[in-house]
C-alpha cells in the first residue's frame, strides 16, 4: 500500500510538471527567502509641446457653470474642501508631484511654456515651484530657467523641514554645459524659496540619461532612478537602469546600474523605509530578475531590488505571467514595513486569466508574504484603468489616485470626460473605505501625486486640460491642487 501511495504521488508530480511545460502561462512569483517583497511602478510620461506665445499669468479660483461630475461610493468623512488651478492662457502647465513639511505647508513643482510667476518666461520651458498653506494661500512662488532652455521635470520630493527636491530633464545650458545628449538635473531650495544648489548629471556625453523618480529621506538624501542608453562602466550600448544617491550637499554619493542583455527594462518607483533606512526601487522588464536572464518580449514582470545605504543590491522578488504585462506605477511602505504596490495589469495576478488593463492593489508584509490582491476597473476591452500614485498613512490605509475612461462604480457606463480622476481608499485588510471619481465632459484630469497633512487632510496634484468642479481652466493645459477633508 505504501509503495502504491509513493507511486501514485510520483505520478501526480510528473503530470503536474508535464501540465506546466505545456501551460501557455507561466506565474513568474519567485523571492529571495530571507527578504521577499514585491513591487511596481510605470511612469506614463507626457508630451512636452512648446508655445511661444507670451501672455498674461492667471490663477482661477472663481466658479463658474461646468461639467463637471463626481461620483462617488461610501465617502463618509471624504469631502473636497478647494481646487486650485494655475496656468496662463494657451500655456500648457504641468504639475508633477506634491509635498508637505511637518508644519503642514503645501509644496507643488511642475513646468510650463508661458511667465507664470513673473512677468516674461526665462527659456522654452521653465520649472516652476510654490508653497501654500493649508487655505491655498500663497507663500511664495518660483520660476527657473535659462536662455532658450527646455526644462522637463519629471519628479519632486519634501523633507520633513521643507527643502524642496526637483528633478528634471535638459540637453541645454542649465546646471552645467549644453549637451547633445539628455542629461538630469536636480534643485534644492529652502523652506523660504531660496535656491540653495543645482547638480547636473550626464553619461559622460556619449548616452541619454532619463531620470524617472526621486526619493528623500529624513536626512534629505536624495534617490533618483532613470534609465540611460549605455552603460555607466564603459561604451556598451543598450537599456541600462540606475540609481544615484546625492547627500543633502548636492554631493554624488554613488551610482549603480542594472543591465540585463536584450531586455528593456523600465524603473519606475523608488520609496524608502524610515524603520530601516533601506532604498526600494520597482521596476517592470522582459527579465527573470532573480536569474538576471532575458525572457520573451511579449512577457513583462515587476520586480523589486532592495539598497542599502552605500548601494549594496539584493533581490527582493517578481511576479507576473508569461504573455502579459504586470505594470506598477507606486510603492509605499507602511510604519510596519508593510509593502504596498498599486499598478495596471491585463492579467489576473490570482487566476491567471488574460483581461484589459486594470488598475491592481497589492499587500506583502516586511518578510515577503503576500497579504491580498485588489483590482478595480472593468475588464471590457474598450476601457483601461491606470493607477499613478499610492500612499499610506500610520495604520496602514492606503490611498490611491489614477485616472480611467470607464465608470468604476457601473462597468456599464463611460467615463464623464475622456479621462477621469479617481481616488480610493482602502485599509490596511483591503476592504475599500471610499471611492470617488472627478470628471469633466470632453475633458482629461491626470493625477501625479498624493500628500497628507498631521491632521488626516488628503491632497492630490496634477495636470488637467478642463475645469475642474466649477473652477475654470486657464490654458490648454493647467497644474492643479484638490484638497479633500
């Protein structure tokens, strides 16, 4: 009897390994045992179109009759309080990131193509930095350039005592000589508007350099993440992911690469955990990155890589199927070292299963082990739902802003503009505290980032090129603040 139950079980095992070989998916969801985490993010970056019109700088507060509609499910204690719009007329303005310092100061950065905070526009395009406070009061105001310059930001960070971080893009006479090949930039300023230093950084002239995200710590370190089109350690062309540490000087620390023959690999996020000090960065490829080997172009996994604080890397894990494509697009840890990835998948994560793109939420806890899987949106082809950014509070709730052209409440129903706003919150089991959507007819509000005051109060920044809740736009394209109470 033993020897047939022995038998029996080895030939369950050869049918399931003959099952799997044969399977047309594959479940990529491997970690290192001793830390396994998992994560995402992927970046939809935005057009940069230049006008070269001058005109006059408006900030909207007034109300008028719109078309706007907002939707929602079980808010309870959600309720938006103000929106500010800022933008110029036909300028094209573009807020990419939000910060608040521990006196509950408001910090937004972004770009645009037109004077906004002064009288003439400084180069093509110009950085732009404000502070407000919590009534969207007016602090103080910036605008940087140079002479004929296109300045991109991509990312913005805050330290606790409000020094602000922008990172950008440039190939012109900024922060260091013009280059023919795209090199980053990165600013500090003070709490008071004043500019303290300004770094340049390039791959020795012979690459392009993308930088993607920026990450701050209590000690206003700065992490950065991009790509470039070679390697950092000789001239071999080809995808190469990096990450750059400055200390609080503007001092470059390190810089390490990730390079995999024949991928594309796109970094995404960076996040670090304030109990350990440890750097996070997600990311997306057609890699196994545990074996660092090249899979099927057609098959995109996340992974996760974890640093310490001199750049030392490790593996942490990756998940995906084969002939789909698992996008993150934020990561968050909690006070408990809860990881927390939100992103867009076609795919199941649990099933399998092939669908559209769908937004996805995900829980592992500080050793690895997954928690649950969320997905939102409709799975109808036609509609596709993105997530851009995730934040978690004390007790490990977390919120999530992204945009999508369907209903989320009624699969049914479209979107109310060509792209709407969404918020969601769920708490640290899962369960969906509250849900709303903003969106305006023939209109497009992007969200790209998330902050929260010491009092609860959530904000979300962003680019939009409608009203939005009856405060008119501007330009073609306006920087916005919802404060939501």
């Amino acid at each position: 009897m033993s020897f047939l139950k022995n038998r029996t079980m080895c030939n369950l095992v050869i049918i399931f390994i003959f099952l799997q070989a044969c399977s047309a998916e594959y479940l990529y969801n491997s970690s290192n045992p001793e830390t396994r985490e998992y994560w995402f993010r992927f970046l939809i970056q935005k057009e940069d179109i230049i006008s070269e019109i001058n005109m006059e700088t408006e900030i909207r507060e007034e109300t008028i009759e719109s078309e706007t509609e907002i939707f929602d499910e079980d808010l309870g204690s959600l309720s938006l309080e103000w929106v500010l719009l800022q933008g110029a007329p036909r300028a094209r303005t573009y807020g990419m990131n939000i910060g608040i310092d521990h006196n509950d100061f408001i910090y937004v950065a972004g770009d645009t193509n037109e004077a906004l905070f002064q009288r003439q526009l400084i180069g093509r395009r110009d950085v732009i930095l404000g502070k407000y406070d919590s009534h969207k009061n007016i602090i103080w105001r910036r605008q940087i350039g140079a002479s004929q310059a296109i300045l991109q930001v991509k990312d913005f960070g805050v330290d606790p005592n409000g020094n602000s971080y922008i990172l950008g893009l440039t190939w012109n006479d900024f922060a260091g000589p013009a280059s023919s090949k795209s090199e980053l930039f990165l600013i500090k300023f003070n709490s008071e508007g004043t500019q303290i230093w300004a770094k340049r950084v390039g791959n020795r002239g012979l690459y392009d350099l993308y930088p993607d995200k920026i990450a701050i710590d209590e000690l206003g370190n700065s992490y950065i993440i991009g790509n470039s089109t070679g390697s950092f350690e000789d001239n071999t062309s080809g995808n190469c992911t990096f990450v750059l540490k400055f200390d609080t000087n503007g001092n470059q620390i390190w810089i390490k690469q990730i390079a995999i023959a024949g991928t594309t690999i796109v970094p995404n996020g960076v996040a670090i955990d304030k109990v350990t000090g440890s750097i996070y960065i997600t990311g997306s490829g057609n890699a196994n990155f545990e074996t660092l080997s090249r899979l099927s172009a057609d098959t995109n996994l996340f992974f996760i890589f974890k640093y310490d604080s001199n750049g030392s890397r490790q593996f942490f894990a990756q998940l995906g199927f084969t002939s789909s494509t698992t996008e993150g697009i934020s990561i968050s840890l909690d006070p408990l070292s809860n990881v927390f990835v939100g992103g867009n998948t076609n795919v199941d994560l649990e099933s399998g299963e092939q669908t559209n793109f769908r937004g996805f939420l995900v829980k592992y806890d500080s050793s690895g082990f997954l928690k649950w899987i969320r997905h939102f949106g409709p799975i109808s082809s036609d509609k596709q739902t993105v997530v851009n950014a995730i934040l978690t509070d004390e007790v490990g709730n977390v919120f999530l802003t992204g945009g999508s052209n369907a209903n989320l409440l009624d699969e049914a129903e479209s979107s109310v503009g060509n792209e709407d706003l969404f918020l969601i919150k769920y708490n640290s089991s899962g369960e969906t505290k509250w849900f709303q959507q903003v969106g305006t007819v023939e209109s497009s509000i992007d969200s790209t980032g998330l902050a929260r005051d010491s009092e609860g109060n959530l904000y979300c920044s962003g680019y939009s090129n409608g009203s939005i809740n009856e405060v008119s736009k501007i330009g073609f394209q306006d920087l916005f603040i919802l404060k939501y109470r």
